[in-house]
C-alpha cells in the first residue's frame, strides 16, 4: 500500500467521524451567541433503536417513519417504534467512507402520488462515486418506478464530502445539496457539479431560469457554487428562503441563504483551518470580491448535519428556531431566530453523548431526531411547557 493511499484511508477515518477533536485550537472569531443549558421540562423519548448509523428520517400522514442507514437500507419504523425489514428496490450505493444512503423526502403530493425523493452516494467506474438523487413511489414495502433524476459529475475517487440534503421550494422545484467530494478545486468550477447546490423541476428537468443557463462553460443544474460539504437544506416556512448548513475543514462551519448564482468561497475564502494546523493552501483568508460572506459560522466546528425550521407556533419557547445537528460536539443546536438573525444559541442533548444526523419537525410541534450510532436511535422531543 503506498504512502499517498495510507493517508487518504487516515483522512477519510478523521472525516466519517465528523470534525477532530483539534477543531477547539481553530483560529478565527464568529458573532454567534453563548450556548445556553437545556431547558428544563423538555421531555426525551426513545421511540426506535438499533437502526445501523441512520441518516435521515421522513415524518408519513399517519404517523410512522421512513428511515435511511447509510449501508444502503429503507426502512419503515411503525408509530409504535417497530422497525421493519428492509423495504426493497433501492439501488445500490456506495457505502464507503461518509458514502451510502443519505436523505429522503416526501414528494410534495405524496398524498395522491405515494412518491419519494431521496439521494444516495452512487458508485461509479474505477472505484469512483458522486452524489445521485432518485424519485420512486412508495408501494408497500417495495419502491417502484425508481428513477435517478440527478447525477453528480464527473465521478471522483475517494469517500469523502457527498452532502446531501433535498428539500423542495413549494413552487415546482426540488435543490439537492451535495459536497465537493473532497476535492476542493471543483467547488469553484461551474463545469463541475461538486460543491454546488443545484435547482432542477420535480420531473428532474432543468429550469429555464436558473442562472447557468445558456453558457457553455457551466453546468446549467447548478442554483449556488462554493460549498464544501452541505449536510444540512431547508426552506424557510415564514418565507420560503432557502437555507443550507456546510462543514467547515477545521472550524469555518457555516449557514448560508443560497442565492441564484452566488459564490460562497470555498477554498478561496475560509474561517476554517486544514486538519494539519495549516491554512487551506488555496485559500487568500476570509474573504474576497465577487465571493459572499457567509450568514453565520462557528469557529470550533459542531459538524452540522440536518436542519429544520420550527416556526407557526406562537404559543411554544421554540417557535421561530432553527435546529441543527451536530456531529462533531454530539449535540442538538438550536438557534433563536428575529427574522433572518439569528440572536440566540442553545444546546439540547449533550448528556446523551451521541452525534445527532437530522433532525424533523412534526405537525405536532415536536422534534423528531436520529443519532449517528451503530445502534442508531429515533428521539421525539417535546418543548418545555408542552403536555
């Protein structure tokens, strides 16, 4: 095995369990809040466990759960916490490194079409992967009709830095987050997709007014570029913004509101170090021209994962938050929002000690969450205060 693959194979360890445990000597100052204790009344219950490093779970009308394990497995977990075999038809996914089954979503008319959208890291030739997104129809315990809308390319090597999150804006469109595979360069090529964020209609066709198209040196796909790995998307309620969390390297975790055709930097800018100590080699500091700041960011990396707006509830201490998992500092953060401001932070969960991988609002005003484990768990939150 030579040298060049034995640090790669280290890198990848390092990446899969989020950001080091050095992140806490990373060098750069945020305008983020102080962590506040867990309130006290908030109620934890253990609906599931024994899912296999689960990473992403969908809310269904009548109370059960679909659930994703990055090896590759759908599961249904009944409303009473029993989880079922796998649900077949899924295709096969490269489950190396942070590589295997990662979000899935119900379409917006799932009522009448029983239709998912989910994304998955797909393999390729040579031991080459990049990020798919697929839409079937739930039937039973089968998908059928699979149909891979996206494709992430080219296909690069490695197991690192897939995304990816999907989340639909409510007027005929679907974004699928995804990372730079751990090539930074790409990020910053238009004639790439890693790094970017991308726009398409939910048949999968590619709107006629996203900002690329019509230039021959750009992937028409693509929404925003300049991302690093975007584990977190979700569509503002109040205000159908989208917003997107990203790891940072070795601090530089960030929040962005991704705008049509904006850069967000990545390598160039940063407030993020490389896992060495070093500055990211590409990188001229923490900002430059024609490249947009980003809304908020950590210096000591969380490792943020999925997101979700709490919001419409008016009577409840969580209304207008954002909540976010974090890998990294095994946490459930919960930013206080004024609008787009964010002016609070607290941290829930820290006493189970497990790595938080997405997180869900239910119509029932709890938060629905999954930890990152080898005997993974479903967690149902109910606010302070909540009967």
């Amino acid at each position: 095995m030579t040298m060049k693959r034995i640090l790669g194979i280290a890198l990848c360890l390092m990446l899969v369990s989020g950001c080091s445990a050095g992140e806490q000597n990373a060098q750069a100052s945020a305008a983020s809040t102080p962590a506040a204790p867990s309130p006290a009344g908030m109620r934890v219950e253990t609906i599931a466990h024994g899912l296999e490093h689960p990473w992403a779970v969908a809310l269904m009308p009548d109370g059960s759960f679909l659930v994703t394990e990055r090896p590759g497995r759908l599961r249904r977990v009944d409303a009473k916490g029993a989880i079922g075999p796998p649900i077949s038809g899924v295709p096969t996914v490269f489950a190396q490194g942070q590589g295997g089954l990662l979000d899935v979503e119900l379409a917006p008319d799932y009522a009448t079409s029983h239709r998912i959208y989910f994304s998955f890291a797909e393999p390729g030739e040579d031991d080459t992967a990049g990020t798919a997104a697929a839409m079937a129809t739930l039937d039973g315990n089968a998908l059928k009709d699979v149909r891979v809308f996206y494709r992430q390319m080219p296909k690069l090597d490695g197991g690192n830095h897939f995304g990816s999150r999907i989340a639909f804006d409510g007027h005929g469109h679907v974004f699928i987050s995804q990372g730079e595979r751990n090539h930074r360069p790409t990020a910053q090529k238009l004639d790439m997709l890693q790094g970017k964020v991308v726009r398409l209609n939910l048949d999968g066709s590619v709107p006629k007014d996203n900002p690329f198209v019509g230039r021959k040196d750009a992937r028409p796909e693509i929404w925003s570029y300049g991302h690093r790995n975007m584990q977190g998307l979700a569509i503002d309620p109040r205000t159908g913004t989208l917003w997107e969390s990203e790891h940072g390297p070795r601090g530089g975790d960030e929040i962005n509101l991704p705008k049509a055709g904006k850069n967000y930097g990545w390598p160039i800018i940063t407030y993020g170090i490389d896992y060495s100590g070093l500055k990211i080699s590409e990188s001229v500091g923490t900002s430059a021209p024609g490249m947009e700041q980003p809304h908020h960011y950590w210096p000591v990396s969380p490792g943020l994962s999925g997101m979700a707006f709490y919001t419409g509830r008016p009577g409840s201490p969580w209304n207008d938050s954002l909540f976010l998992g974090s890998l990294a500092q095994s946490c459930l953060i919960r930013l206080t929002l004024q609008g787009d401001a964010i002016v609070g932070e607290e941290r829930l969960l820290q006493d189970l000690g497990a790595r938080i991988r997405d997180v869900r609002v239910g119509k029932d005003g709890k938060v629905y969450v999954l930890t990152d484990e080898d005997d993974g768990k479903l967690l149902r939150l109910t606010p302070p205060g909540k009967p």
